[in-house]
C-alpha cells in the first residue's frame, strides 16, 4: 500500500504540468485565431463593427460571470491565481469594449473621407524579461528575504486586450521573470501605444512565517494566559483589513508597474525599456530595477499584401532601354512595399517572373498629375510618364501612391527596416505528459470555425 501511495504522490506534478502547459497552449490559439478575426474585419461597415463588439461584450460579461462562480469555488491555489487573473482580464476586456462601441457609435454621422487604403500594421511583443532587485545576501548567501510571488503581464493597446503566462513562484532564487508568451496585435496605426502592466500576487510572507514562530517561542515560555491575549490583540489589528478585503472573492494581484511602447521603441533586436513602478516600497509587491527588456516588432501590411494591382501604360524615359515617344501598352504593375513593380504583361505577372523594372515609392518620390497622365520621379533618375484607360482609373492609382509615398514616413523605422513580425506558438510544451496526451479542449478548439 506504501508503494502505491508514493507512485501517486510522483503523478501529482506531471498532472500540474499537463494542466498548466495545456492551458496555455489553448490561450496562444485563442490569441491566434483572434488576431485573424480582426485582421479580416479590416474595412467594414460600422454597422458591422458595432454587433460585432456587442456580441464581444456579451461573451465577455459570461465568461467573468462563470470565472467569478468558479473562483469562489477553488480550492487549488494554482487554478484560484488563474482564475483570478481571467476575472481581472475579463472586466478590463469589457470596459475597453463599451469605451470603443461608445466612440463608434459617437462617429456614426461624421462624414469618411477616404485617399486610398488605410494604413495599417500587425505587431508582436515577445521575449519580455523582468529583472529583480534582491540584496545581495538574499540571492547569493541564500538567507533573509523568503518571500514568494506570482507575476503575470497584461498588454493592451485599445480593445485589443492579451495576458501572459502566470509565472510561480518568484523567490529571492530567481534572477528575472521569464515570459516566453507571443503577443501579436492586429490592425494597428503607426501612432500606436502599446501598454503593458505588470501584476504580482504575495505567496508566502517571511513577516507573517517569523511572527508566528515568535508567538510559538512565546507560548513555551509564558505559558497559554499571555498566548491567548497576544493572539487576541493581533485579530484586533487585523480585523479591518481582512474585512475590506474579503469584498473580493480569491487572490487580489497588486499592480507592479507599467510601460507604454510605441513605433519608435521597434526593431529587429530585443531592446531595454523603462518600467514605472507603482510603489516601490511595498512590503506585497517583489522589488525590480525599473527596467525590462522585450522585443517590439511592427511590419505594415503593404509590405507582404499589394497596395494595388492593375494595368497601366507606361513611357520611359531617354535614358531607359525602353524609351522613346512610344507608350509601352498593357503593362502590368503592382505597388507593395514601396515600390511599384512593372511586368511587361499580365501573363508575366501570373507566371510569377521577375518585374521587368522596379520604381521606388516613398517619402521622397515626387508624384504629379498633369492631366490625362501622372509622372513619377526620384532623385538620380528620369521621369516616368503613366496614363490609364479612364479617368476613374487614374484618380485611383494617384490616390494610392500619394498615400503609400506618405506612409512610408509614417511608419519611420518599420518603413526602413523590415522586420520579422512572430505568431503565437501553439505548440504543446514538450514534457512528458504532454508527448504521452493533448488536451481535448485544444482539439475542440482548432475544430471550431472562425
């Protein structure tokens, strides 16, 4: 009977695992598949739009609903941490949602005027690392500070609303928290403003574990008489407090600090950031430098999409191979990633050969309009004439290079330097229980319809 006994105390851990790595697996494939919907919504009717958010809001309103029923009946503390952290993600998800259905339904009757397509760009923060601040005699010699915390990140830019992994226990053993969490925003303009909060929860106390020990020495020596009015004297003190806490049922997170990134915090590399801490003298909270590190990707969608695709008439300049008074007809020509390339025909397109000539399109190109035809000229090279078959077609065309000319100075370093932009990882953590087993919720999941 002993040996079972200790074969199922050594299964205990691998289930915490298996439960921990398949709930985050499920939460990167909702955080996917929710960074499509609103790619694909891109361009809708506002009418859409609002039932859309109507029909998020009420998703939301249920979900913080069943996580708060369900917090009240935890009584593991591992799956009462994350269902508070849900809770706390779940109302905030829904006072952004009443906020932005307020405001669109505040722009309903201003007129849209609209130059060619909106400028939009999809973004990842990934790699975020938090370093700690313990003393030195703490960390190193291994003694003094024994407090332990759990710490997870929220980042949100409008309604777009994500959180990371919960990370516990942080103990005075741990050099920096870890996130190895992918965020990928959708449909984001270049003045952006990324905001990340950090939210930490007070395991265990070293305060709270020394008085006791205190009061137990006491006991020994002073008998029960004294024992019993130190006792009473301490639920005295911490009677209110105990009170306005338990308004809130489960663990209550303190917030840490918080950061806001922008497009000029973007590159290719992981880069440091200043983090503003909220009270850095609180026994609850763990102390930090006032720094983080993280990498913020942004990539616009006309770099991998076409701007626009369509057939145009095109006469080179002198110096060119194909130049003359003679109108080269029936070319074909694509504007993305700030150049418009030209085929000779649309069969050349479609066969997937390379352009026949590549023309620069950004904050430098001087593009005019001189009536049946528009010229676009850059710095050290000849003017090149276009003319389409209806005017319908040439005011289109000139709206879209005037407005892709103009993003390129909006967008700054992502205009310049192209970045990888990451995808949430759905992949299940490779230990041992999860190689034996997937999680059934995760299949049903990626069966579901977007």
């Amino acid at each position: 009977m002993n040996t079972i006994r200790r074969g199922l105390k050594r299964k205990d851990p691998e289930r915490e695992e298996d439960y921990q790595a398949g709930l985050t697996q499920f939460q990167a494939a909702v955080r996917k598949r929710e960074s499509i919907r609103l790619k694909l919504q891109m361009g809708s009717a506002p009418g859409i739009l609002e039932k859309e958010i109507q029909n998020k809001i009420k998703i939301e309103e249920s979900v913080s609903q069943g996580t708060a029923k369900f917090l009240s009946a935890c009584k593991n503390q591992s799956q009462a941490l994350e269902a508070a952290k849900n809770l706390l993600l779940s109302n905030l998800r829904v006072d952004m949602l009443r906020f932005e259905l307020n405001k669109l339904r505040r722009g309903r009757g201003s007129p849209v005027v609209k130059k060619g397509n909106p400028s939009y760009a999809a973004v990842s923060l990934s790699d975020i690392r938090i370093p700690l601040l313990w003393r030195p005699k703490d960390h190193m010699q291994d003694t003094g500070d024994s407090r332990k915390f759990a710490l997870f990140c929220i980042v949100r830019v409008g309604s777009q609303i994500y959180d990371t992994a919960l990370i516990s226990p942080v103990d005075r053993h741990s050099t920096d928290v870890t996130f190895n969490d992918v965020l990928l925003f959708s449909k984001m303009p270049p003045y952006f403003e990324l905001k990340l909060e950090v939210y930490s929860y007070l395991l265990s106390d070293n305060l709270s574990s020394t008085h006791a020990k205190l009061v137990k020495t006491i006991s020994k020596a002073v008998g029960k008489t004294w024992t019993r009015a130190l006792r009473d004297h301490d639920n005295q003190e911490d009677y209110q407090p105990k009170k306005q806490r338990s308004t809130k049922p489960g663990p209550q997170f303190d917030l840490l600090g918080t950061a806001t990134l922008r497009l000029e915090d973007a590159g290719q590399d992981v880069k440091p950031h200043e983090l503003f801490l909220e009270d850095s003298e609180n026994d609850r909270l763990p102390p930090l430098f006032g720094q983080f590190c993280c990498r913020l990707a942004v990539q616009p969608y006309c770099r991998e999409e076409p701007v626009l695709v369509g057939g145009l008439s095109v006469r080179y300049p002198d110096n060119e191979r194909y130049s003359g008074d003679r109108w080269t007809e029936n070319c074909w020509a694509r504007l993305m990633d700030w150049k418009l390339c030209l085929w000779q025909s649309v069969q050349q397109y479609e066969a997937a050969r390379s352009p026949s000539k590549q023309i620069r399109i950004d904050q430098d190109t001087t593009i005019r309009d001189e009536g049946e035809i528009f010229t676009v000229e850059n710095y050290g090279e000849g003017i090149i004439e276009f003319k389409c078959e209806s005017k319908e077609k040439k005011v289109m065309w000139l709206a879209h290079l005037y407005q892709h000319a103009c993003d390129h100075k909006r967008w700054k370093t992502a205009s310049q330097e192209k970045m990888e932009v990451l995808s949430p990882d759905t992949k299940p953590v490779r230990t041992k229980s999860m190689c034996r087993t997937r999680s059934k919720l995760v299949l049903l999941y990626n069966e579901t319809k977007i």
